[in-house]
C-alpha cells in the first residue's frame, strides 16, 4: 500500500470514529517521512479525536509549518482551538483560513462563531449576512446570526433566525435548544416546549436543565422550575446561577430553609468566595442582616472582595450603622475605582449621611458614561434636592411629569368594574407564590410570575391595548428642553419593555426604587381596598421623591391616590414606592415600562 492510500485509509478511519487506528497508520508514514504534512495534520485531528487536544494541536501547527498556505489546515486547527476555548488563538487560525479560502464556509462560521465566544457579534454577524447572500439555505448560519442577534438586544430578528434555522433542519437540536433559551429571557409560554423538542432530540445536561426551570418558572409552575433547578444544581452544585435561582424558588414557595443547597455547597468549598457573597446576598434580601454581616466578614477575612466589601457597607446600611457603612464603602470603591454598582452602594450611603456634595462626582461621571441611566438620574436628583440646586425641579416637576388618567372600558365590556373583574380574575391566576420575589421591591405581597407581555388572554391584551392613548396623551404633552432625560419619549416608537401584577396584603408595600428597564413607569390599579380612600392616612397611596435608604429632609413629596381604574404614568428614574396597607383587604395593580 503506498503512503497515498494509507492516508486515504486514515482519513476513512477518522471518518468513521476510529481516531487510534488512524492515528498509528499516520505515525508509521512520519516514521519514514518526517515531514510529510498531510500525514502530520491527520495525526493532529485524530489525537483531537481522542481527547489529547496538546498534543493534536502541536501535530496541526506543525503541519502548518511544513505547509503555511493551505487554508484547510487552518480551518482545522481553529476548530480545535475554538474546542479548547482559545478563542483568540482560534480566531486568528480562522481568519488565515478565509484569508486563504474566501469560500470555505466552514471556516467563516467558525469565525463568526468565535466572534460570537469573544463577545463580537456585530462582527459575527457581518460574517453570517457574508454567508447567507450567498447560500440562504445555510441553516448553521442561520443559527450562528440568531446567537449573534440575541447578544446584541434584537430578540425580535433573533428568534425567526433560530425559526429558519429550524425551518431548514428541523432535526437540529441546539437550534431548537437555542430558540427555547432565547423564548424564556423574552418569558414567553412556548418556550417549554421547544425545550421539550431539543430533549426529545437528544439535548440534555446543564443549560437544558437550567432553562427549562425559567420556562416552569414563567408558566407559573414553581413545583417543576424547583425540579429542574434542583437538578441543575446538582449537575453543577459551585454554579451560582443554579443555587440563585433555586433559593429565589424556594423563598417563593415559603420554604425557611431555601439557601440549604446553597449552604451545603458553601460549606463543602470554603475558599469559593462567589458562593459565600451569593449566600450573604441571599440572606441580606431576606432580611437576616446578622447573618449575612457574620458570612461577608469571614470570607473578608480569608480575601479580599471590592464586591462584597460593598455588599458589607449596605449590610450596615440597612442596619442603621452609616458610619461604618461609609467606611467599607469607600475602601470598596477604592479598590475597584469606577464600578457602577459598588459606585452606586457608596453615593446611596453618602445620600443617607446628607453628602450630597460629595456624592456629586461619582453621579456626574456616571451619568456621563451613560446620559440616560435611570437609576444615576434619580441619585442626580437626589443630591440636586439636597443641595437646593434648580435640577431638581427639572427632573422632579410632578404637577408636569407625574399624571393620571382615568380609562374608559375596552371594548366589549360594559363598564369599568366589568373590566376589571375580568382582569382580577386574569391577574390573580399568575400569583402562585406564597410570597413576594427575593430580590424585588415587594414587600408582603405577591409579583406575577409571567410577562403579561407574552399573556395571550383577550382581558390582558385589550388592558394593554387600552393604556396606548393615554400613553400617547402623556408623550405629547411633555413640554421639556431637548436635553431633558424625557425628551426623547415624545418623538420616537414607544415600545413596552415590561408588564407585570403586584397584589399587596396587609402590611404591603413597595419600597423606593426606580426602573431601569424603561423611561416612563406606571401603575394601573384594579382592586383597592376602602382603606385607600381616607385622605388622611394615605393607606397604599402612591408616593414619590423619598429615595431608597432614608435621609434627613428627604420624605415624599408627592402622593397618588389609588382608585380602581386610574393609570398614573411618570418618569422611570422617579423615586417612587407605597405606604402599607393595613387591613385584611388587598390591592391588586399591572404596572409596566416604556421606552423608546
């Protein structure tokens, strides 16, 4: 047999999944020819095969040595780099493939895939739109532009790439995988059951199982999203992901002990400080400040973390202890000199202290990274109100920014406490936990479990449907300089961003916050109790200007009475919560986000 068809036997060999075979008929060719590159490089991809990526990686550049100009060998070892995970590497052997090869496809969708490893999807998905206006019925294309879409924010576009990709082969299961991963962050229903589809296609382990716990979780299943995360977890115990979610399930479902797998997990890896901060959070949000200040020192104690020094300081926050807060705050913010969040911790704890001047700094080069951050406009008010400055006003001009509106009935329905009975009805299914969400702004009481942006019931849609005039009405009306955070509401396609219910129970409320998600919020109310009614008390009022942590002349300044029927809308960015309610009657609302 010559060495030609001994390689071509080799080839055949890797072909057929017999990597060892081949392996030795390419060693016994370099035995009498040393540099025979062809021999090298099948010796590379069967070693590949076998598992010894090194040294498959050490034979694939050799042959590129022997032979620098075939574009084939490059395509191959960027494979194999891109397997290992080196991504740089990876795209470089790709780009000296398509350099040599303009139309080797398999090359560019390696590129495009790897562009898509290294967090470059414009560029992936150049190569992608390369690739299809020459073969539109390239399905990997398809779905390589879909994950290149979902990365860059176009969810829309990304789906019905997944959607062709499936169209085209719809035997593959990581698109439809992939679709039901994309369908769960947009909280749609039907994500399950692509989900289903990729599992009854052979996909299964970790992702599968972490995203069908979020499909259970939106279709307000808590049982089946526990399920899942239980065994994510257990597939993957040191993933904080997995343990997040399944503790937030947990602490829905009105479990005491829902950080236990979280816990057993910590305590088994003690160095595993992603774990001990994610256990510390978890137990700050639920309120055992002792607990999550005991956990945060220790692992202080062991290394150092700008992250969980700054979860420490609004530990102390929360406790009261401002002092020491501002301290731990600042040696965090130190140590990692311009991070939003831990930069945000240490302007909230100087608000609360009354130092707003020395606040101002860390907000301006905030709101400079980012002009329209919803969360940075309100600290800019904050401080500005603070420090009787007239931006205030600008930004917090409640008779101008803050509106209510009165709905008529949709149509087919009679009046409006015929609607809202039937929204009730509606709304009061998508409450299945016990109680409210770990890491929200309620306070006893309930958040629905789904986007009522991806509800199909005719109630929901035709509320949806009935707020676009009254959204239209606010846009128009605003009377705002073109350099005003709102400006730009009134010109472009508003969209909604979110849609969800909140029913408060005695002792409900919602704590100060603001919506980063849109530009203007909103709350429509459905049910209120008799108690709202007393001018007085103010009972589940609407309160606005009173930001997050407590500060000395910082109370609200405008209130909202809720009725059944009223649409407030004002400026996201808008300090804005409830006082509680106090009797056994709940109030039931929908809120939601816009922007542009």
């Amino acid at each position: 047999m010559t060495d030609v068809d001994s390689l071509e036997r080799a080839g055949a060999l890797l072909q057929a999944g017999q990597p060892i075979a081949g392996a030795a008929i390419c060693g016994a060719i370099l035995a009498r020819e040393p540099r025979n590159a062809i021999a090298a490089h099948l010796l590379g991809l069967a070693l590949k095969e076998t598992g010894d990526w090194s040294q498959g990686e050490r034979w694939l550049r050799f042959s590129i040595e022997i032979e620098p100009d075939r574009g084939e060998f490059h395509a191959n070892l960027g494979n194999l780099l891109r397997k290992s995970e080196q991504y740089v590497n990876a795209e470089s052997a790709y780009r000296r493939a398509v350099q040599l090869l303009p139309h080797h496809r398999a090359a560019r969708r390696g590129l495009a895939q790897t562009l898509n490893d290294l967090n470059r999807p414009g560029e992936a998905e150049a190569h992608c739109r390369e690739l299809l206006a020459s073969d539109a019925g390239d399905g990997e294309a398809w779905e390589i532009l879909a994950l290149a879409l979902t990365a860059l924010g176009r969810t829309v576009e990304a789906e019905a790439a997944h959607r062709q990709a499936i169209a085209l082969n719809p035997a593959d299961a990581i698109a439809h995988h992939n679709l039901g991963a994309l369908l769960v962050s947009m909280k749609r229903p039907e994500a399950m059951k692509s989900l289903q589809t990729a599992r009854g296609l052979g996909i299964e382990g970790y992702n599968e199982t972490y995203n069908r716990g979020g499909a259970a979780l939106n279709l307000g299943d808590l049982e089946g999203a526990e399920a899942a995360f239980v065994r994510a977890v257990e597939l993957r115990p040191l993933d904080p992901e997995a343990q997040r979610m399944l503790a937030r399930i947990r602490f829905m479902r009105g479990d005491p002990a829902f950080v236990r797998s979280l816990g057993t997990a910590m305590r088994a890896n003690r160095d595993n400080m992603p774990l001990q901060s994610l256990l510390a959070e978890l137990l700050w949000h639920a309120g055992d400040l002792s607990s999550a200040e005991t956990l945060l020192r220790d692992a202080l104690g062991r290394a150092q973390s700008g992250a969980a020094r700054s979860m420490l300081a609004m530990v102390l926050l929360d406790q009261g202890r401002l002092e020491e807060a501002e301290a731990e705050a600042l040696e965090a913010a130190a140590a990692t000199p311009g991070a939003p969040l831990i930069t945000a911790n240490l302007v909230a704890i100087l608000i609360a202290r009354g130092r707003a001047e020395e606040a101002m700094p860390f907000i301006e080069a905030q709101l400079q990274r980012d002009p329209f951050a919803q969360e940075w406009l309100a600290y800019e008010a904050t401080a500005a109100r603070m420090l009787g400055a007239s931006r205030y006003r600008e930004l917090y001009d409640y008779d101008a920014l803050v509106r209510t509106f009165d709905i008529a009935p949709p149509p087919g329905f009679a009046s409006m406490p015929a609607f809202n009975l039937a929204l009730a009805d509606t709304l009061n299914e998508t409450h299945g936990s016990r109680r409210e969400l770990l890491d929200q702004t309620v306070r006893n009481g309930t958040q629905s479990l789904r986007s009522l942006l991806a509800d199909s019931s005719p109630v929901v849609r035709a509320a949806l449907k009935a707020f676009g005039a009254p959204i239209d009405e606010y846009c128009r009306a605003l009377a705002l300089n073109d350099q005003h955070p709102l400006a730009r509401i009134r010109d472009g396609e508003v969209r909604f961003t979110g849609a969800w219910s909140v029913r408060l129970q005695r002792g409900g409320y919602h704590v100060n916050h603001v919506h980063s998600a849109g530009i203007v919020s909103s709350a429509y109310y459905i049910e209120v109790p008799e108690e709202m009614q007393d001018a007085a008390l103010k009972s589940g009022w609407l309160k606005f200007g009173e930001p997050r942590y407590p500060a000395a002349g910082l109370g609200p300044e405008h209130f909202v009475q809720p009725r059944p029927g009223r649409l407030v809308l004002f400026p996201s960015y808008m300090w804005h919560g409830t006082n509680a309610i106090y009797g056994a009657a709940h109030c039931l609302s929908l809120a939601f986000d816009i922007a542009v």
